[in-house]
C-alpha cells in the first residue's frame, strides 16, 4: 500500500514556534521520551518575526512511540505547527 510508513524510520519534524524559548520545551519532552542526545536546529524566521522553523529528526521504532512526542510537541504553548 502506498503511502505506509515502515518502521523504524528517521522522521524529519519542522516545529513552527512563536519564540526560542521553546526549544527548552521540545528539549524537555525529547527527553522524558529517551532522546536525550536530539539537535535541534533553527531554520527560518517569519518576515516579521512572529514565527521560527526548528528542526529535530527522530529514529522511531513505532507507530505508537511516533504518536505520543507528536502529542507531546503539540501540547507545548509555543508551538504552533508541526511538519
């Protein structure tokens, strides 16, 4: 089937936040998740500076392990989007 992730995988996330205080935050629950050792890498800044592109990738042994950082990342306040 088209489409289908095979696990494990290398995900590649793009987190839009609103300040860079927020990489304490996706630090903290990279974390609590076991992936002390994640880089987190500033990309782009909006033109008027509202938003900022980090970027983490992740090795994911599964479906459910991928499910539960994405909830995680999403539940921080700074975040706003997440690719």
């Amino acid at each position: 089937m088209k489409g289908e992730v095979e696990f494990p995988v290398t995900w590649h996330y793009k987190i839009i936040v609103t300040s860079l205080d927020a990489k304490s935050d996706i630090k903290k629950v990279m974390d609590n998740h076991g992936f002390s050792d994640i880089s987190i890498k500033e990309g782009n800044v909006s033109k008027k500076g509202n938003f900022i592109s980090l970027r983490i990738s992740v090795l994911f042994n599964s479906l459910e392990q991928m499910q539960k950082i994405s909830r995680d990342l999403e539940s921080i306040s700074a975040v706003k989007f997440i690719l």
